[in-house]
C-alpha cells in the first residue's frame, strides 16, 4: 500500500510539473531572490545559514513562493498529493554552477535536472539531492562524490526517507501526510459502506 502511495504521488506531481514544461516559461513563474531572513517552509530553519542546494515552490492563488533550505524538502512537499495539485513551479538551484551570482539566477526547473542521491556533501538537512544542469555535470560529481544518479520522476518519498539526517519537522511532515491519507481513504469506506447499508434497506422496504 505505501509504495502504491509513493508511485501515485511521484506520477501526479511529474505530470503537473510536465504540464508546466509544455507551457512556455515566460508563463511560468520565475525564481525570486532569497532574502537573509527567509525560512524553510517545512522546518522554519534559516535557509541561508546552512549549505547545499535550495528549492522554491509556486503554488496556485500565491504570488510569492515557498522557499526550502534544502531540496530534499522542497521534494516532501511537492510529493504529497494534496500539494501536487497546487503546484505551479518547482525550481531548484544549480549545485553545479560556480559563478558569482544570486543564488536564484542559478536555478533551473527541477523536471529538467539530473539529480544526485546520496553523496559524501551534506546539505541542511544531511545527505542531499542535489540538481545539476548537464549530465556530464552530475556524472562528474557523482564519480568523485559516490552517491545515486537519478531524474525527476525517480525521486519518490522511500527515497527521502533513505537518506539520513532528516529533521524531527520533515518526520512530522510525513507522519501528518500519512495520517491524513489514511483518515481519507477510511472516511471514504465508512461513506461507501453507509451509501451501501441504506441502498439494500431500501431493497428490503
């Protein structure tokens, strides 16, 4: 059942952000400028204090994005179902790309990055994904640095939590989604049942 889960989250949220990529990305929203005073939107830590590739989120009805000091976290967001649906953008920054620039100038969409899993480089949140440009770029780290190379619709929430270091909020995160998941799926039996019970009474009248 959870990797049932796991697949259908993986699958809506690549097919949104692949509905994006079909659209030109003038349209889409771009990047904005981290400030020093940001916050992860999913542990609250300040994202600028601590190392390793960031993600900013859009979502529906909002100007402004959600900014995550790691894009680990900005993946246990966007792979819940209820928030792959409101996703507009995910960009996450370049962990290959050195020039001195804004760190909001070297972000890419992440449907178009090739990721590493796992290497010996700890970001905010421990072991990372970190998106790379090319994939020249990310077989290059990944030869000096170990770790898993994978793409978009290969990153799924069994391998967040595979990689350790998460915070005590990210764990939260999951439990929440988790339980909510399953407070749906009952709420939905129980209303399916009753539907059932009252039809075979009327039957029997």
């Amino acid at each position: 059942m959870e990797k049932l889960i796991q697949v259908f989250c993986t699958v809506a949220a690549a097919a949104l952000l692949a509905g994006c990529s079909g659209k030109s990305e003038d349209k889409i929203p771009g990047p904005v400028a981290f400030d020093k005073h940001d916050r992860c939107h999913i542990c609250g830590m300040v994202i600028l204090n601590y190392p390793g590739a960031k993600a900013q989120v859009f979502v529906k009805g909002e100007k402004e994005p959600l900014k995550f000091c790691s894009v680990k976290d900005g993946f246990v967001y966007v792979l819940q179902p209820e928030n792959a649906k409101r996703t507009v953008a995910f960009w996450v920054s370049d962990f290959g790309n050195k020039k001195d620039i804004p760190l909001h100038e070297k972000m890419l969409l992440a449907q178009k990055a090739f990721f590493n899993a796992g290497s010996d480089v700890r970001g905010a949140m421990g072991k990372s994904i970190l998106p790379f440009a090319t994939k020249e770029e990310v077989q290059a780290f990944t030869k000096e640095h170990g770790g898993t190379i994978v793409n978009y619709s290969e990153v799924n929430l069994g391998l967040l939590k595979s990689l350790k270091g998460h915070c005590l909020f990210c764990f939260f995160y999951f439990f929440r989604s988790s339980v909510a998941r399953r407070i749906g799926t009952y709420r939905r039996l129980r209303s399916f049942t009753m539907r059932s019970q009252r039809r075979q009474l009327g039957t029997k009248l």
